[in-house]
C-alpha cells in the first residue's frame, strides 16, 4: 500500500519493495511450484520416510526376534554344556568305578594264582620228599641191609626178610629223630 500512495503521488518506488504485478505473478509462481511440488514430489518423500520407517522398524523387530532367538539357543546351549559336565562327570566316576573294580579283580586273581602256585610248589614238594624219601629208604636198605649181612655173617638177600629189616630199621631211626625234635 505504500508503494501505490508512492506512485499516486509521482515520487519513485523504493528499489526494496516489488511492484504489484511482480508480487502477484510470483505468488502465482509460487502456488504452481508449491502445488506442483505437493501433487508430484510430497507423495515420493512421504512413501521413501514410510518404507524406511517401515524398514527400520522392520529391522529392529529383526533384530529383537534375532536377539530373542539367540538367547534361546544361548539357553540351549548352556544346558547342553551343563548335561556334558554331568556326562562327563558320570563317566569319570564310572571309569574310577571300574578301575577299582578292575584292580580287585585283579588282586583277587593275583592272589589266587599265587595261592595256585604256593599249593602246586607245596604238593611239588612233598612228591619230591615222597620220592626223595622212598628213594632214601631204598638206598639206606640196600645199604642197611648189606652192613647187616657183613656183620651177621649170612646173606639177607630173602626179599621178605630184607623188607622187614629195613622197615624196622626206619621205624627205629624215625622214633629217634622224633624224640630228638
């Protein structure tokens, strides 16, 4: 309005203020541009914010049921770890179990053969001495009875009677180490 009472009275227009017909066709400009813009470019940008909004919120529902899912399996896997410490601990003491099993069979069959070996060497022996004092008795009669036959004079060659002597002979000589024990 003050640029019209300026050129009503004939003066020259501020350079600052537009004329009227430039201020209109640029307000038309203006709701052209601002229409255009509304109608072709607001829709793009509306639907570029939703469907990043939507990815975003996509992706931190992604991230939420991925966060969730690897709590689960954290879960799992720690009670799976726990049940292999409870196997392995089960085992452990199984296989102590067994050793000590093991090991008293073991002793228990050492002791047995070594009790096998002791009654074989002690039934090994007194066949030895039966053989040693059979043997001994044969030789100390053979040679009782041919002392006794030099001093006597006479053969004791009579089996029957050679048997008798030497028996009664050992006998005697068997009550004496008796009596020495």
């Amino acid at each position: 309005m003050n640029a019209l009472l300026l050129a009503a009275e004939g003066e020259p227009q501020p350079p600052l203020l537009p004329h009227l017909d430039e201020l209109v066709i640029g307000l038309i400009a203006f709701v052209i541009v601002f229409g255009f813009l509304a109608k072709k470019l607001l829709p793009n940008i509306n639907k570029v914010l939703v469907e990043r909004r939507e990815a975003i919120e996509g992706g931190i529902e992604k991230a939420e049921s991925a966060q969730i899912e690897a709590q689960s399996v954290l879960e799992q896997y720690k009670a799976q770890l726990a049940e292999a410490r409870h196997e392995a601990a089960r085992l452990r003491q199984e296989a102590t179990e067994q050793g000590t099993a093991i090991i008293q069979e073991m002793k228990a069959e050492g002791q047995r053969q070594r009790e096998e070996i002791i009654a074989a060497g002690h039934a090994q022996i007194e066949a030895d001495r039966k053989a040693a004092s059979a043997s001994l008795r044969q030789d100390v009669g053979k040679l009782a009875t041919d002392l006794a036959g030099k001093l006597v004079g006479e053969s004791l060659e009579d089996a029957a009677r050679q048997s008798r002597t030497i028996d009664r002979f050992l006998e005697e000589l068997e009550e004496k180490a008796e009596a020495v024990r």
